[in-house]
C-alpha cells in the first residue's frame, strides 16, 4: 500500500510538472527558443530586441514604418521591450549583469556612464562605417571613442520657458538679472496667471535652476571648478555662490510666484499648464516647447537662459536617446545593420526632417528649424553663450541632491544644509566608485 | 421573543453603520470608475461626478492599444496555473506539517515560515533559472511564482488545518482508507472556505505583480497586464481616463474570482460548523 | 496510532522542492553578496567582511528610515488588525447585505498598489477631495498636507495601507470565526452572558489561530513594506517618508548593489529576531487553548 500510495504521489508530481512544461510549450515563439537556434544563423529570421524606456516610446527610432522597412529590405524583425519608465535603469542594469542583455538598447549617453558601466558593458563603435560620415562626434563619444548612435547633434537646452504671446501682451522683455526676473514675476502675477510652474513633486524639477546656475558661476568665475569637485581638492560648501543660488530659486516660491502647492504638482502636467494658460514660464529644457507645440501649434512658447546673473547663459544638457549595442548582444552583426540602415542617406533625412533635427551627417541637409529653436541659435548658440549644465560634469548618481533640493522647499532644509548634505553623499559615492581623491 | 427583537434590532444598527463605513471604500473606487468613462480633459478635475458623456470608446480605445487580450491571456496561464501548483503543493505539506508532532516537521514549519520574512534575491534568480536553462520562458515565470507564495500558503493552511480534530482523520484510518483517501475526502472538504480564501490570494497578488514579468520574460508579448498600464503613462503626458479604463479591466478579472470563490466561503459556514 | 507511516513525508516534498530550488537557493546566495563591495561599475568582487554593515549605520537616512518603518508597521498591524476583526464579526451576522458589504470592504485588496497611488494621490493634496470634504463638514482644522508634510507623510501612507488591506485582513478573520461552532454561542446566550464576555471569552481564544496568522502577516508586512511608499511618495518629500525597502532600491539605485544587500540582509536579520519569538510566543498560547 505504501508503495501504492509513492507511485500515486510521484503521479502527482509529474502531472504537476507536465502541466507547467506545457503551458511552456503553447508558447512556441518564446524568446529563449529564438535565442536558442538564432545564434546558429542557418538562414533562419533572425529577431533583434530592442529595449527602451516607455517614455520614450515615440522616439523616431522604433517608429513603425522605420522598423517595416528594415525588416523588408534586410528579413531582420525588430521586437520592442518597453520598460516602465521608473524601473528602466535597474531592469538595465540588472539584464547587463547576468549577460541576458537586449541586441539594442536606447539610453542617454550620459546616464549610461553613471548608470550602465558603459565601458564593461557596450560596443565601441570607432570602426563602423558611418562614423567616417559625422559631423560632431563627441556627442556620441566618451573616453575618446564613439559608443552610441544618434542622427542629430541638437543637445537639449535648459532655461527658462516662458508663454511670448503673454510676455507681448503684458509689454514684458527677457529679464537679463534675477532682480528684473522678480518684477516680471509680480507683473504676470498681477495679470492674474501664475509666473512660475513648479512641479516639484518630481525632484529632478527642482534641479534645473542650480544645474544651469551652478555652471554659469563656474564658467564666470572658476572654470575648473567641477575638476577639483570632483578630485575632492574643493568641496560643495566651499562655495557661498551656491547657497544664494539655490536661495534665488526658494524667493520665487516664497514671494508667492509659483502654484501653492509645489510638493504635489508632478511634472506631466506641465503641457496641459501651459495650453490652459495658467502659468506663464517654468525651468526646464526645451523639449517642454516641443511637447506643448505637438499638442497646440498656436501657442508659442521660447526659452531664456536662467536669470541668476547678470546675462547669464543657457544651459546645455548632453545628447539624449542614443543608440547602444551592449558587447553581449546575442546578434551583434544584425544589430550594427540596423544602425547601418539608419544612417543611410534616405533613412536618416526621413528621421531629420519629420522631427526637426539638426543633422550629425555630413551628406544629410538640415531641415528649417522651428522659430524657438531658431532663436536660440540666434541668441545663444551663435553667439556662444551657452554652458553645459552640471549635471554633464557628474561622475555618479545625482538623486541625492534631488531629494535634499525637495527638502528645501518642504522647509526642511536650509541651502547651506543642501550642499553640506550632498556634499556628504557625493564622497561617499566617489569614495565606493573609488575615484582618486576620496 | 423579546430577546429574537433586541437581535434583530442590533443587526439593523451593525448593518446601517456598516453600509455607511462601506462609501470609504466605495468613493475611491467610484472615481476611479467614473473617471474610466470622462474625456481626457474632464477626467482631470478628479471629481467625484457623473461623466458629462459616458466616452465607452475609452474601454474599446485601451484593449486595442494595450493589447490587452494577449495580456489577459498570458496573466491567465501564469496566475493560474502557478496558483494551482502552489495550492495543491501546499496544502499537502501543511497537511503532513501539522499532523506530524516531530522534531523535524517544526523545523521545516520554521523553514517555511522564514520564506515569509527572507527578501528575494532577483539577480540570483535569474542566475538559477539560468543553469537549469530556462531563463526567459513563461515556465520559470510560474516556478518562481510557486515558489515565492510556497511560504505564505504552508503559513495560512498550518493555521486552519490544525483546528480540523485529528480524530477525523484517525476514524477514516480504521476504515482502511489510504492517506490520500484522508486528504482528499475528509481534510479537503473541511478546508474548501480555506482553499476559497489562499486561492485568491495567491491568485491576486500573483496576477497583480508587475516585478518578476520585467525581469525574467524577454519578450515584452508574454507581459501580464498590470504591465499594459505603462502604455498610457508617459512622461510627458498621462491620460488617466485611459489608464482608469486599463485599470478597471486589470481589477476586473480578481474580482470576478472573488466572488466566485465566495460562495465557496460562504458554503463552508455550514461544512466547517461541524463539531470543533 | 503510528502516526510515522499516515502522514508520509513525502507529501512536503514537492513543495520543499520548489521552495528550495526557486527562492532559497538564491537568498542564500544572495546573502553572500552582502558580504562584497559588489558594485555596478565594478568588474570583480571583494570579500570585504563586515565592512558595508559598519558604514550602513553612518547614513543619517537610514536613522530616520528606521523609525518610520516602525511607525507603519505598529500603526498598520493594530488598525488593519482591530478594524479587522471588527468587520469580521459584524459581517458574521445575519444582515440582508452581508455578501454585499464583504465584496466591497474586500475589494480594495485585490487592486495593484499601482491604483491605489494613482486614485489616492490627487485626492490627498492639499487641494484634494479629502480637505475638500473636511471644509464641506466643518472639520477644515482637520486638513492637512497629507503626502507634503514631512512630519505626519508616514502616517498618511500608513492610513492608506489600512485603507487597502483591512479587508484581507477581515477575510482570514471571517475564515476563522465560520470555524467556531454555534454551539458555544447558543450555550453562552442561554448562561446569559453579555456581548463582551461573549467576545472575550469564546470569540477571542477561539479566534487565536487568526489572530495569530494576522498579527504574523500584517508585522512581517509592515516591516518589510516597499509598494505603498514607494508609489505614493518616492521616500519623500526629501527622504521624509523613506523606510527600509526603500532605501534598499536608493542603494541599488545608486549602483551600490552590496551595500543594498546589506541593507536587505540586516532587514531579514531584524524581522526574524522580532517576529520568531513572537510567533513561539502565540503558538504556544494557541495550544494552551
């Protein structure tokens, strides 16, 4: 009987055991199968996966009719990951540490250093055939060596966006000093919109001014700063500079020129603020304008440089979205046949045209470019009034001084408490990435 | 009589504040509901009101773009059958845990119930799955789904299978009935409201989990889909009348499981009212 | 009675089985990682032996993570507990709309954590539905700037997971008050005993096996929370509301994956030495019933 009941028992089991294996089965096109047989290349489709960020998703890259006509000329199938985008870097980060990683991966470039472990983790592209043809390399190099893919050079720009139609009615002009800014603020606060959108519930929010602010100090009055930030030969707190910075953007909450309630205003109701009117400029990038003209061509939008010193220049932030091939990518010959294929002559002029782009290729024309943008090349570009914002300069993860900039505007710390707090964490970070100094 | 009036008039008073306590809980729901029905821009007043115009589109709009059907399906294999492997799995085993008055069966009552607080290990995870040379595939999505509620469930069902008297099973042993016998026709029975109850639960924290999907399915047509919310959730722009509508549907599948299972709950008032 | 040959071992064993091979096996080499200056941008590991649970105690953040752990988990366990039973023993009754009033209170329970911050979230500002509804019925003192606050945000998130999960809760209570035989209830009523002594004296011990189950489920939950926090606030405003899960991802998320073990490690270490005994503790008095 005993025995009886083993052989029942290991029944059981076994059915347990076939019942999951099954479900495997009626799912035949599973990834592991493709991968499997895909690296033998018998003439078999071969399928590239490419992840990216879900808000990233309508990046002109894995647009539809793009990925058709690849698969068309070349039998290659492009399959989208859409990572959420809160859990994009750690799902990145952990795939590349198990070497289970995506053939192609869109990331921005700068984060895929503090992020990724871009040199452990990516292709150098140096010898692929389109490099020869770029413009502007280093928007897609780090170390001296190319490691992404993009057919734009345009970096994003940081200021302040303003609504021009309300600044021509109410006979505003760009405030050129932080002292000009207030009395524009308590002009449009006296038409009855609210001067200035905060939406510090997400605290990257709360960065742009200091990012921008931060650079611009340092590019009028110190220009190795950010070296010797980050050797440790000077400290976040041996600049005075920086409190009142990070004091100015605090006087515009106080003074009553923002939303009430900052803490709890998120970032993705911006364009419908600025398409109902209700605010009338907010710090961030230009991308913003975009967004907001995409939704309502009739409103027009324009960017001025962060007024905390007389004239100050615009933030620049580095190229984003590119393209990588990680250096375990299962079909790293088809993957760099899709970049292959967007940098073609005609693919790559389709891409720049329809998004407005300013062309990395040498054989590529540059499309008329919106009037804002045309204007920041008139007023910051050309004449070279423009600074990469400090971000740029970082070597490791900046959340910290995100959370320590919303605890300032929840008054829970004072500016000095800002840097001296970052300024722990920052050692802290630099010492464990084992930076030289620390 | 009087006695059978005071009863009765006690119920009327629970049941009144109890339907009243019950709209803290409706009122969030109903925005919820309400809002899947508004227009983009109407939703955003997050007001508890009737739709101007009730926008069925939304629901038509979101099971196209979210690809929902495929993601009901796939949730539907992995929940389920992963449930089902860890019920029945479990269930035996508390059976023999609690039963068996050992040195050893307190030990791996302890060993189980240590899964309760121990974190998960992701990367080491996959590298597991990896060496048995499944990583990817829907099959080790339902082992470690198993697995990870193989502590919950050994936990719930050593509570209540403890308050079935042994006598029971021992009379059926003089019977000449086998153990399976007793498992299956005297303890399984007794612990229909106990199975109703773990079902679910399991079921839905299964079901809900956007986690595991992201780590350990590769191709992002075998997602579940709570996962299929993120299509409407971009960063620039978020249209919650889309992302309530995606969320009634996910919700809706659990609930309807609930109140299936409830009657089985229900059911067992009168199965479990034998002599305790 | 050989109780050795009924009740065969071999029934645990495909549970073990799976148990062993999908999740214990990879803690435990997991816990290995926190014993490592395993790094994202780092090729090679180091044992490095307690160094990452000395400099864990350095961070000011995980003080204040520490203290509002606790807060949630003694705030969540006596709420979803006591309004718990509550609504168990009020549902247990005959009222016309008992299976009704089940599914709603039940209902909050099965939505992904994702609904509860997107549908809590706008109506907690300080603009919100909630005020809003306070001002309506007088009670304006009463508002707040419940997820801005930084003194009382822990105690919002709190408040919301009770709002979840009290109906979880109320189901295992129902599963062991419909185990307890009418008997008692008819024999104490005819001995004339009062609603209290009814049920403190039969419902309470009788319910021991629940209450136990619940008060192990909601401590080891609340001690471990993650979700709720972090959907509805991040860990902020700042790191105001940042609990032990939390900080584990900052810690991730900052690339310092052996210190985020760590952390994770000394996190299972702290709900063991607290929850072990009491779970001993309760077992026992189980018996003694």
């Amino acid at each position: 009987m005993n025995h009886k009941m083993k052989k029942v028992a290991t029944g059981v089991i076994a059915s347990l055991l076939a019942l999951s294996l099954a479900a495997c089965g009626s799912n035949s096109n599973s990834p592991a199968g493709t991968a499997s047989n895909g690296g033998s290349s018998s003439g078999s489709k071969v399928t590239l996966e490419l992840a990216i960020s879900k808000s990233s998703q309508d990046s002109a890259f894995v647009a539809q009719d793009l990925l058709d006509a690849f698969e068309k000329e070349t039998n290659i199938k492009v399959n989208l990951q859409l990572l959420p985008a809160e859990q994009t870097a750690t799902v990145l980060q952990t795939k590349l540490a198990v070497d289970e990683t995506p053939d192609i991966i869109q990331y921005n470039l700068a984060s895929a250093v503090t992020d990724l472990n871009l040199e452990r983790n990516f292709e150098i592209l140096d010898s692929e055939p389109w490099v020869s043809r770029l413009l502007n390399k280093d928007v897609l190099s780090a170390n001296d060596h190319v490691y992404s893919f993009h057919v734009s050079q345009d970096t994003g720009m940081q200021g302040v966006v303003y609504n021009k139609d309300m600044f021509k009615e109410l006979n505003l002009s760009i405030p050129t000093t932080f002292e000009e800014f207030l009395a524009v603020c308590e002009a449009i606060k006296a038409s009855g919109v609210t001067p200035v959108f905060m939406p510090f519930k997400d605290n990257w929010a709360a960065n742009i001014w200091p990012a921008a602010a931060f650079a611009d100090y340092a590019a009028k009055n110190d220009p190795t700063l950010f070296d010797e930030l980050n050797s440790n030969k000077k400290k976040w707190t041996d600049i005075p500079e920086f409190a009142n910075l990070l004091d100015q953007q605090y006087q515009v909450f106080k003074k009553g020129y923002t939303n009430p309630d900052i803490l709890s205003d998120s970032y993705d109701m911006a364009v419908g603020k600025f398409l109902d009117k209700e605010v009338a400029m907010m710090f961030m990038g230009d991308w913003l304008i975009e967004n907001v003209a995409e939704k309502d061509p009739s409103i027009h939008l324009g960017l001025f440089a962060i007024p905390s010193s007389k004239d100050a220049s615009l933030g620049a932030s580095p190229l984003g979205g590119q393209l990588f091939i990680p250096k375990k990518a299962k079909h790293m010959a088809e993957a760099k046949k899709f970049l292959e294929f967007i940098a073609s002559k005609e693919q790559a002029q389709k891409i720049v045209d329809s998004q407005g782009y300013v062309s990395n290729f040498n054989d590529v024309t540059t499309p008329k470019l919106p009037d804002y943008k045309q204007e920041i090349v008139d007023n910051y570009i050309t004449p070279k009034k423009t600074v990469l914002t400090t971000d740029a300069h970082m070597l490791v993860d900046r959340s910290e001084l995100y959370r320590n900039l919303q605890d300032q505007f929840a008054g829970a710390k004072t500016p000095e408490e800002v840097l001296s707090a970052w300024n722990d964490k920052f050692a802290q970070l630099m010492k464990d990435k084992g930076v030289a100094g620390f | 009589m009087s006695y059978t009036r005071k009863l009765a008039l006690r119920n009327y008073i629970v049941e009144i504040f109890l339907l009243v306590a019950s709209l803290i809980i409706i009122v969030p729901l109903l925005m919820m509901i309400f809002g899947s029905f508004m227009t983009s821009s109407e939703v955003l007043r997050f007001k508890l009101a009737l739709p101007d115009k009730w926008m069925f589109s939304n629901y038509t709009q979101v099971f196209k773009e979210g690809g929902l059907g495929r993601a009901f399906l796939n949730g539907l294999l992995i929940t389920g059958v992963s449930s089902i492997v860890n019920i029945i799995t479990s269930s035996a085993a508390a059976f023999i845990l609690v039963r068996r008055e050992s040195k050893l069966s307190s030990f791996l009552y302890m060993f189980f119930f240590m899964g309760l607080i121990a974190p998960m290990s992701i990367i080491t995870t996959i590298r597991v799955v990896q060496w048995l040379g499944f990583y990817g595939s829907i099959t080790s999505v339902i082992f470690i789904y198993a697995a990870l509620n193989v502590a919950f469930s050994v936990f719930l069902y050593s509570g209540f299978i403890k308050s079935i008297p042994r006598a029971l099973d021992e009379v059926a042993f003089l019977e000449g009935a086998s153990m399976l016998a007793v498992f299956f026709r005297i303890i399984t029975p007794l612990i229909v409201p106990v199975n109703a109850t773990v079902a679910i639960m399991v079921f839905m924290s299964v079901w809900n989990d956007i986690t595991i999907p992201l780590y350990f399915l590769t191709d992002s047509s075998d997602w579940t889909m709570p996962l299929s919310v993120y299509n409407f959730y971009g960063k620039y722009s978020r249209d919650w009348n889309l992302i309530f509508a995606d969320l009634v549907m996910t919700s809706l599948p659990v609930l309807v499981l609930y109140l299936f299972a409830q009657k089985y709950i229900v059911s067992g008032l009168t199965a479990g009212a034998v002599k305790g | 009675m050989k109780t050795k040959s009924l009740y065969p071992y071999y029934l645990i064993w495909p549970a073990l089985f799976v148990y062993c091979v999908f999740f214990v096996l990879p803690a435990l080499i997991g816990l290995f990682y926190s014993f490592t200056d395993w790094r994202l941008d780092r090729e090679t590991l180091k044992f490095i032996g307690w160094d990452n649970f000395k400099q864990i105690f350095s961070d000011k953040t995980l003080v204040l993570a520490l203290k509002n752990t606790f807060i949630f988990a003694i705030v969540t366990v006596i709420g979803k507990n006591v309004l718990g039973i509550a609504l168990a023993i009020g549902l247990n009754m005959r009222l016309k709309s008992k299976n009704l009033l089940r599914a709603i209170f039940y209902s909050p329970s099965i939505l992904s954590v994702l609904v509860i911050s997107i549908v809590f979230t706008p109506m907690l500002r300080t603009d919100g539905t909630i005020n809003k509804f306070l001002e309506a019925i007088g009670l304006g003192v009463f508002g707040q700037s419940w997820l801005t606050d930084p003194s009382i945000v822990i105690w919002t998130v709190a408040l919301v997971s009770i709002w979840q999960h009290t109906g979880f809760q109320m189901a295992i209570y129902l599963a062991g008050l419909q185990s307890i035989s009418k008997e008692y209830y008819e024999a104490a009523t005819i001995d004339g005993a009062g609603a209290w002594s009814t049920f403190s004296k039969i419902t309470l011990p009788l319910l021991l096996p629940a209450i136990n189950i619940n008060l192990m489920l909601t401590l080891i939950g609340g001690l471990k929370v993650f979700s709720e926090v972090f959907v509805l606030t991040g860990g902020g405003p700042g790191n105001a509301s940042q609990v032990v899960g939390t900080i584990i991802l900052r810690a991730f998320g900052e690339g310092s994956w052996g210190m985020g073990t760590a952390i994770n490690t000394l996190l299972f270490a702290a709900v063991t030495v607290i929850s072990i005994p009491l779970l001993i503790f309760m077992r026992r008095k189980e018996v003694a019933e």
